[in-house]
C-alpha cells in the first residue's frame, strides 16, 4: 500500500516527515511510502534506514514548495510541481492510496477539492480531529476546511465523522452531538437548528442533540460536529491552553522548592496532561469528503506525529473507508 | 450607592446570594444592596449581619422566579413580578444604579434590551468575561448576548470593550484583537473582515488586528472581540477543560503514591491554575452597551463571586462608565 508523503511541509521540513516515513515504515511491514519533495534534501535522511525499511521509500521529485503564507487555492493551482500539488497527483491517478502532509491546512484542503475531488453527493469535506477527553476521544469536525457551513454540511460531516469512528474504533453506532451555545434546543441559530432536525430524523446518525463546549473535554459524545470557524477556536484555543498550563508548571518550579519537589514526583502526570491538549499530533487529522485519503498531520509535527498520521491513513485505507463513505452517499444523495 | 441584586437567580440561590451582598457590604461602605426576591427565604440569611452592614441590606419582594430552562424574551416580558424583572426595573427607574444575578444569561440579556433598554446608538449589546491568561487578563465579548453578529457589533464591541477596560484597569489605550480562524488578513469570513476594516480605520480603537485560539490564553491584546456563539463556546469549553484538569489529577493521586505526594506540594500551584478556568467566578460580566450596569454572575456563584461580581458594578459606577459609553456613541453614532 503506497502512500504520498509531502515532506516540504511544515515547520520541521523535511527532516522529520523523512524520519516519521522511515519510523512508520518500521512499524508497519506492508507499508510503502513516496517521500515527495527536493531530492537533494531528502536522500541523506535515508542514509541510516534498514534495507527492509529503504526497500519500500521510494522518492518522487518536486521542486516547489507552498509554504505556510501561501494563498491556499491559488497556489495549489499555480504551483504545479510542489510536493503537495504532486503528492495529491498521485492520489487522483491512484498510483498512491493517500496522501499526508504537514504544510497549509487551506492547501491542503483546497487540493482535496480541486486535485483529489470530492466524493458525489458531497458539498464540502470536512477535517476532523480527535481529541481525547476524560471518557473516550471525540472525534471533532469540522476544524478548519468548511469555514462557515450550510445545515447540509452539518448533516454530512455527522454521516461521514460516524463512518470514520466506526471503522477505526469498532464502535458499531458511534454518537454524535451537535456543536450549539446550550444544550437546550432553542439554543443555535438557523443553520444549526436546520442541522439538527436533518440528523434527528436521519436513522443512519445516533444523534444525540446539542452538546456544548463544557462537554467536549468530557466526552459527552463519540463524535461532535460544528462549522470549521468553531471547530478551528476549540482546537486553538485547546493548544493555547496546553502551552499556558506548561509555561505555569515552569514557573512554579523555578519559583519555590515544595512545588518543584512536588512537580517533579508529579511530571509524568503532568506531560500526560499537556499532551492531552495536543491534539494533532495524537494521530492525524483526515479530510473527509474526498475520493481518496487525505491526513493533515500538525505544522510542528516530529516523526512519531508523521508516523502516527501516516498509520491513521494506512488504518482507514485497509477498512477501505473512503468507498464506505462513496456507498452511503452514492446510494442516497 | 444602591444596586439591586436577584437573589433567586442561579444553582445557589436564595443562600449565597445573600451571602455575597453581606460579604461586599462589609468589604465596601459605601454600598447598598436591595436583594430581590422572596422575602421569608431571604430574612434568615440577614440574621448574621452587623448593624452596620445591615443597614444597607433591604429586601424588595418579588415573588416569582425566572428559572434556567425558561425562554429568555417570553419570560422576562410574561414574569413581571420576577426577581430579575423587579431588579431591572429598578435600573430603568434609576432607583438602583445597577443589577446583578446569576440567574437565566438568556433573560438578563433580554432584561437589559427591554426593561433597562439599549444605550442610543448601540445595535446589539455584549456580554464580557475577562479571562486570566499569562501576561495579562484579557476581556473576551461577546460571549453570548448576541449570537450571530453583523461586522457593526463586533466594531461596537470594541469600542465598549476598550472603555470598560480602561475605566477599570487604567490602561490607556487598551489593545483590540478580532477573533478569527487564523491571523492572516485572509482568514475569516465576510462579516469579520467588514469588521476588520472598521477597527482598522477607528482612531479611537488600538486595533492589532486578527487574533486567534491559541493567542487568547497567552493574553496578546487586552480585548478580544467575537460574536456570542464563538466567544460562549471558548469561555465554555476553557471551564470543561478546568473540570477535566481537576478529575485528571484527584485520579493521579488516587492511584500512586509519588504522585499522590507531589500533588500535595504542589496542590497551591495546581488549584491556582484550575480557577483560572473558572472566568466568571473570577468577577462578573458585564453586559455593555445597555443604559444602566447590569452584570452577571456565574450560575455556580458561591457568596464570593456574588461579592465580587457586586465590586465590578460599583467600580464601573464609581466611574461612570455607562455615561462614558453613552458619551462616546452619542457623540458620534
């Protein structure tokens, strides 16, 4: 199984795309990688790879890069020969199963829409992404890629965010809540209470009406869904919070003894704890909605974040997910 | 100074209400406190007071509540003998310089439109919550007084914002960032960027332009504007998150020895960093852009944050910062 990894992309390009291939590969015996990006940059990455591992990387040549200030639909569109534009070639030509990338999320997902295709019968993909909570890890989507939705994208972003768990979890009829500012149903605007009577009249959807943000670090539901606008804040936000919590801890350990003594015994904890919050990097984030595997995996992703999104897009392909996703929405629009 | 406090609002009521209005007379005396509601359930709690406090407690009866689950704009208007009814129209009346309640958020917005009314000029009103974050508080609106916003509330809500601020804290030229899904001048949707243009050429406002999720716990500007539904799902999901921080670390000491006691030498550091998530208790928001001092306070409200949310009403009318607002948005519309 080929994947197409876009090793320009992100903050730590491409040294750690091009050891996160090598560490999947590692991992996984049936998986190949395409590492796709300057040729010159990436060969002495491979050097230090087993042969095993080395026999299934294979490199494919692109010389353009977008980068993170890039206008995402227009440079998709111009540079023809980036490692993003190139790797999603691959995909639409089926020569590779998926493609990841760690570089601009509205690249990323304009090249889903424009490169890859949307699945028929599909408005707007969405990016979802998992965040764990105190009883389970909510999927959340959309994060990013349908900034202002309509109640039909709502709608169709539960429909696929269940597909997904349920492949990947096993959870044979995953809940989903719907994302408002109260619990109670007046609460939402017209949009989300359109949304909402479209999933609770729809049987394939275990629709568990409005969750709220208190109850996305709970895990009220396996699956959450809002517009990207409010999806992108939580996760901000999220990470936000992670990096205040570890710059107090800091603090405070350098400030008196008790609490150093106490932060050190504690640090394990704590690292779990902030880990938490780094949502992207616990796996991957998948564009659904598209007629192939699309993973954004966190701009400051290191090789075991690379790795992690590469198995999630190897985990999905093997559960053939994206034809799962083409059967329910091609049987009924 | 007298301000009327709804004693019958929030999961705490009629006690700590009562409690908090004790608790800010004796730490300030200069303040009068009506508590409105039901008068046998209100007598025992004044008992305990001193003379010298006592004398600036009354009760106003009312006695009819406005519960949780009740429809906002239909009780405030059907429920006329409501403690919050009756404490809003003490404002209207002037009888009382401001009101405070824990009670329905939905209502003491609905109250202020309609009973107390809307400053001239001002479209829509915005309710504050000043968040600690690391270098500073910032105060975050709307966080649910308005739920969808026109490019012309956001722009108001700076304005409003910048003057609460710097009536209460003394910042001169307090710093404005407009929430959206990125900082790149191309992120956002229609709405934000009109508003983005009408901060960027308003003098009166020290505009920085975008900001986002993960900038709000770092405290980048001093106001951070969003419409009501972003702003309550941010303000929400911080107070989740605070929930699960707390049960993470009662599980880690439960399971292990070194934790255990690690946690206990920093359970200073650690309670700190838990109430940081606790917005409203850590004073009240004030509802801006109505023409009087209306401030709630969290529905979990326990007599210290009653007190608290009754200083931030007298601090802002000790400055008179409703007649600020008004000057400012009469003078030019």
């Amino acid at each position: 199984m080929l994947f197409a990894l876009d090793v320009m992309g992100g903050d730590k390009a491409p040294a750690e795309p091009c050891k996160g291939a090598i560490l999947a590969c590692r991992e996984d015996e049936e998986l190949s990688v395409a590492l796709v990006g300057a040729e010159d940059a990436i060969r002495p990455y491979l050097e230090s790879a087993a042969d095993s591992v080395r026999s299934r990387i294979s490199i494919v040549k692109a010389n353009e890069v977008i980068g993170m200030g890039d206008n995402p639909s227009a440079s998709i569109r111009s540079k023809k020969n980036s490692s993003l534009r190139v790797a999603m070639e691959m995909v639409r030509s089926r020569e590779a199963v998926g493609c990841i990338s760690a570089g601009n999320t509205g690249a990323i997902v304009a090249g889903g829409v424009l490169i890859v295709g949307r699945i028929k019968g599909i408005d707007r993909p969405g990016l979802a992404v998992p965040i764990p909570s105190l009883k389970k890890t909510t999927l959340l989507l959309d994060v990013g890629a349908t900034v202002r939705c309509k109640a039909l994208n709502l709608y169709q972003f539960a429909r696929m965010g269940a597909i997904y768990m349920r492949s990947l979890t096993g959870i044979e009829n995953p809940s989903v809540g719907l994302f408002s500012n109260g619990s109670e149903d007046i609460k939402g605007d017209g949009v989300i209470s359109a949304a909402r009577e479209m999933l609770a009249s729809e049987s394939a959807v275990n629709f568990e009406g409005f969750v709220e943000g208190k109850d996305l670090p709970i895990g009220l539901t396996d699956i959450v869904v809002c517009d990207g606008f409010t999806g992108n804040a939580l996760i901000k936000f999220g990470e936000g919070i992670g990096e205040m919590v570890k710059v107090m801890i800091r603090e405070e350990i350098e400030s008196r003894l008790l609490p150093k003594i106490g932060a050190m015994l504690m640090m394990p904890a704590l690292r779990k704890m902030a880990a938490r919050f780094e949502y992207e990097t616990n796996g991957g984030s998948p564009l659904l909605g598209v007629d192939g595997i699309i993973v954004k995996a966190h701009g400051n992703s290191r090789d075991r974040a690379i790795a992690g999104a590469l198995h999630v897009a190897s985990g999905f392909a093997r559960l053939k997910g994206t034809d799962v996703i083409k059967e329910s929405f091609e049987s009924r629009a």
